[in-house]
C-alpha cells in the first residue's frame, strides 16, 4: 500500500520550493538525523542501554517509531513532521548504538562508505527509472514481510540465522531506495513533503547501513 506523503497531489495553496532546494532539505533533514545517531554512538553508553529491560526498550522503540511514523505520514505541518521524524531517529539511534559497539571502528567506516555509495547509486537510478521502481513497490513490501516472518521463524525456532537473508534485505532496501527516491520527486515539492520523503530515505538508509555491516562483519 502507498504511503499517504506519496499519495499527494498537489494544492494551489501550498508554497512550493524549487528542485534545488526540495532536493537540499531533503539532504539536510537526512544529514540532522545521521548526525543525531553519530552523537548517540559517540555519548550514550551502550551499557546504559543494555540496563534497559529488554520488553521496556522495545516497548518504548517500537512506540516512538510507529509514533513518528504516523506523524510525519499524516501531517502537512513541516514542524510536526520534524518532530515525527525524530521520533523514528532517536529509537534507531539506539539501536545503531547496540550494533556498531559489536564492530572494528574501521569496519563501521567501510559499511557507512558502501552504504552511501550504493544509497547514491539506487537514487539515480530511481530517478532515470521511476516508472519500473514504482511497479515494484507492491512486490518489495510483499518479499519484506516475508524475510521479516523467515527470520523470526529462523531466529525463535531454530536458533539459527543464515547469512543469505541478510544479502536478501540488502537487495529489497535498496530498491526501497529507488522506490521512495522516485516517489519523492513526484510529489509536490513543499517544504513537508521534502521532511516526508527524507524521514522515508532515512529508514530505508540505516537498514541498509545495518545489514551492510552484518555482512561485512561476518567476513
């Protein structure tokens, strides 16, 4: 199902930026929320969030995200889909937290390095082929779920995790890349929907950066 920031069209009384600067808050509102978690990596202990009990720290993670979510996905107001969006930031930020502290600092710098080169690379090709990323949105969502189920099936029965889910959710983020990259430019370009679409982007980066990682770790 299409989001509804993706379902907009436009509105003769809504103050539209031009690409340039739709494009630059796009940037900068994904720059704000990388350099919120690169604070939180560098200055909240991961001792002080492993004290946390574990059914708190999902309870309160998976409520500041749906949270946000649904702020910036429903609202037209840039200032509450700020707000949504650093719901959703903070939470990963957490969790990005947990993770890196498990790697080399040099192996976190390759991941953060490919990760960007390939989020740069599915952008482009989301806007030279928005129409083939648009027809494969509803398959991404579908093959998502699926590895989702796989692997708690995998993890909570089994105990046991293969490697190849990871390169499988690697390959679905980055044609959420393309996905939401494309949708983004057919939106109107208002100041709202720049935040929308950079709250989207942001979601669909850290995974990758977290797999991307996963993989390189186990190398």
């Amino acid at each position: 199902m299409e989001s509804p920031v993706f379902a907009r069209r436009a509105n003769p009384m809504d103050r539209t930026l031009s690409p340039a600067a739709y494009n630059l808050v796009i940037g900068l509102t994904l720059c704000w929320g990388f350099w919120v978690n690169w604070w939180m990596v560098g200055n909240i202990p991961v001792e002080s969030i492993r004290s946390i009990h574990p059914w708190l720290f999902f309870g309160g993670y998976f409520a500041s995200c749906l949270s946000g979510a649904w702020l910036f996905h429903r609202s037209n107001q840039p200032w509450v889909s700020f707000l949504g969006y650093n719901l959703v930031v903070v939470p990963f930020g957490l969790i990005v937290n947990l993770v890196v502290s498990r790697y080399d600092g040099a192996l976190v710098h390759e991941a953060i390095r490919i990760t960007a080169l390939v989020t740069l690379g599915m952008m482009a090709l989301g806007a030279l082929f928005p129409r083939f990323f648009a027809s494969i949105a509803g398959a991404l969502t579908v093959a998502l779920l699926l590895v989702i189920l796989v692997e708690l099936v995998e993890l909570f029965v089994f105990g046991v995790h293969h490697g190849v889910i990871d390169w499988i959710v690697v390959l679905i983020f980055c044609g959420y890349v393309g996905v939401d990259w494309g949708r983004a430019n057919r939106i109107p370009k208002t100041l709202d929907n720049a935040i929308d679409s950079a709250a989207a982007l942001y979601m669909d980066i850290i995974n990758l950066f977290l797999r991307i990682l996963r993989i390189l770790g186990r190398k």
